[in-house]
C-alpha cells in the first residue's frame, strides 16, 4: 500500500466534501430527501464494518455463543442503549470481551 | 475579560450576553472563547486519538502514515475505517471512495454554514473548510445561535477548530507511542476496540424505525456481500442500508401527511 497515495486520496475525499459548498457559497438548495439521506450515512457505513468484525471474526461465520466477538458486540449495543455514553460503551464491551476470551478462555 | 466571564455565568440571560458581544468582543476574545467551548468534545476525542495512534501499526500503517493522517486529513471516523479496511486488506480505491461516503455528512454542516462564511475571503474559507469536524460543527453553531454578531465568529471558529485539532495530533502520537511500547497490544484484543468504539457511535443513532432499518439492512448485506474482492461489500452495504433508511423515512411521512388529510 502506498500510503502517499493513500493519505493524499484520503485529504481529497475529506477535504472536497468540506469545501465545496463554502468555495461557492452561492444559493445551494439542499434538498430534503438529500439531507435526511446523508443522516443514514455514518451508522449505515459503521454497521456494515461492525457485523462482519464479530460475527466472522476469524474470517467464517460463527453464529454460536461461544464466539467472544458476537457476546461483547451484544453486551456493547446493551451497554450503549441503557447508558447512552461512549466511553462507558468502550469500557464496559473490552471488558467484557477481556473476561470472555482471556478469563473464560472462549475462541 | 472579566465582563465576559460575568456574562458567561448566567446564561439565561442571553439577551444580556448578546448585548455585550456586540459590544466588544475581539478577534482574540473570539478565538479563546471558541477553543474554550470545544474543550468539553475535545475530552471526548482524546481516546479515539489514543486508540487510532495505538492501532495504526497493527492495521498495517506505519507511524508516520498514522501522524501524516491526523495532520493533513484530520477526520476521526474515516481515519479509523481506513484502519478497518487496510488490516483486512481492501484497495486503495476502495478505501478513498469509503472516506468520500462517510465525509459526505460534513457536506451537511458546510449547507449549514454557508451564510456564516459568505462574506470571508476564500482563505478563510479554505481553512475553516479544513478544519470542519462534528465537534467545532457543534461548537460554532452554539456560537451562531447565541450572538447574532458574526464580525469576528470566523476567530471563534478558528479557536475551535486549532483546539481540536492540535488535541488529535498529540493524542494521535501519544497513541502511536503507547504501541511501540507495547507491541503485543493487539492480542489482548485491541482488534475488538474499533469494534466496540463503532458500537458506541451507532446506538444513538437508533431513535426511529427507518434507522434501525437501515442499520439492519447494511449489517446483513455486509455480510452478504463479504466474499467481494477488494472489500467493495462494505459499500454495497453501506448503500444498501442508506436507501432501505430513506425508503422507511418516506414511507413514514407519506403515510403521516394521509393521516393527516384524513382528520383536516
């Protein structure tokens, strides 16, 4: 991998989808269909990475509950809707993830 | 200095608070006032800096790619994806066209701020641009809302944007100093931090149906589509998802507006 490439392709995406809008600061109309789309972005993009980084962990599925990957993916979503704080979901999911793996010996 | 602070203290009164900005407040009030009110998301970040620092070189970036990323792209989600997509060996392609997509909401912020930068010269607003995360987004509206004066919000701005900024690079490199001291990091488990640091950014997006839809929709099809050479699935999903979100979002309202007409 070229990471040359790599960070300047990366500062073009970022940095174009930043700037556009202020370059021509004329009367741009949002659409609203438009915005509510790009609201779907972010959790769309980050699921799509999560669900294969626990449920096939070691490159196969392993749809089974002894998987350390799939019960701290599920103790961190609960995590995250009873306590609605970041750092809170971090801790609380390695922690859980430590024990299984390294405590309880799972995988 | 001191009238500021006085004023700061009762923010109820923002009436009050409005009057004395226009008053005098100047370009460096501004600008401290902005890093100040960015402190409490720059806390936030300090861990996503650390952990990004931490592994980069485990994912397969070495770690003057990993400072070079925070200086010159400076944006926390897509920097970690790359992360993602680089250790399971996605294409270069792949992984801009990715950054482009998750970006794409800051598109949103700068709509929003338009009438904010209008009148600045274009490098002000290349900098500005530059320096455009959800914190100083979030920071810099507050401002926006509170004083109507905006002679001098582009130091406000400034002032946020240089404190966030200079928070990501030195938690970015502390990170990359807490891996090479500790280069076994990885197998206590530290693949499942992004994992669980992505967990934590979705769930508070799930308020209503067509999010849940389409957080369901991109995790299955993620799935689905994983056997994809150069990890393409991940944006097949992440597609996927955004338009099942959209359709349930249209659905909704088209159904609310005839309930709606019913009872008129």
């Amino acid at each position: 991998m070229n990471e040359v490439l790599l960070i300047i392709g990366m500062f073009l995406a970022t940095f174009s989808t930043r700037y556009l809008l202020f370059a021509v600061a004329g009367r741009v109309h949002f659409p609203e269909w438009l915005s509510t789309g790009l609201s779907f972005v972010p959790p769309a993009v980050l699921t799509a990475i999560v669900f294969p980084a626990v449920l096939m962990p070691e490159g196969e599925m392993w749809f089974s509950l002894d998987n350390p990957w799939l019960l701290a993916g599920i103790g961190a979503v609960i995590i995250a809707l009873v306590r609605k704080d970041l750092l809170t979901t971090i801790v609380g999911g390695m922690a859980i993830f430590i024990t299984l793996k390294f405590v309880v010996g799972l995988g | 200095m001191s009238a500021d602070t006085v004023t700061e203290n009762i923010p109820q009164d923002a009436e009050d608070k409005r009057h004395n900005a226009e008053g005098n407040a100047t370009p460096r009030q501004e600008f401290f006032a902005g890093a100040r009110a960015t402190i409490p998301l720059i806390v936030g970040a300090i861990p996503f800096g650390i952990i990004f620092g931490t592994l980069a070189e485990p994912s397969g970036l070495s770690a003057y790619g990993a400072m070079a990323m925070s200086l010159f792209v400076f944006a926390g989600s897509a920097q970690f994806i790359s992360l993602g997509l680089l250790s399971a060996g996605a294409a270069l392609p792949v992984i801009i066209a990715t950054t482009f997509i998750v970006n794409l909401r800051h598109m949103l912020y700068s709509a929003n701020l338009v009438p904010k930068v209008r009148h600045l010269p274009q490098r002000w607003r290349i900098a500005m641009a530059f320096g455009l995360t959800d914190e100083t987004f979030a920071a810099v509206s507050n401002r926006y809302l509170l004083q109507d004066d905006i002679r001098h919000a582009h130091w406000f701005y400034l002032g946020s944007f240089l404190a966030m900024y200079s928070n990501w690079v030195l938690c970015t490199l502390l990170g990359i100093a807490l891996g090479e001291l500790f280069p076994d990091m990885t197998k206590w488990g530290l693949d499942f931090a992004m994992s669980v640091t992505f967990i934590g950014m979705v769930v508070p997006y799930l308020k209503n149906k067509p999010m849940w839809a389409a957080v369901i929709v991109a995790g299955a099809m993620a799935i689905a589509t994983v056997a994809l050479p150069h990890k393409l699935g991940l944006i097949v999903a992440a597609i996927c998802g955004i338009a099942t979100g959209l359709s349930f979002h249209l659905l909704e309202k088209k159904r609310n507006t005839q309930a709606g007409g019913e009872f008129s």
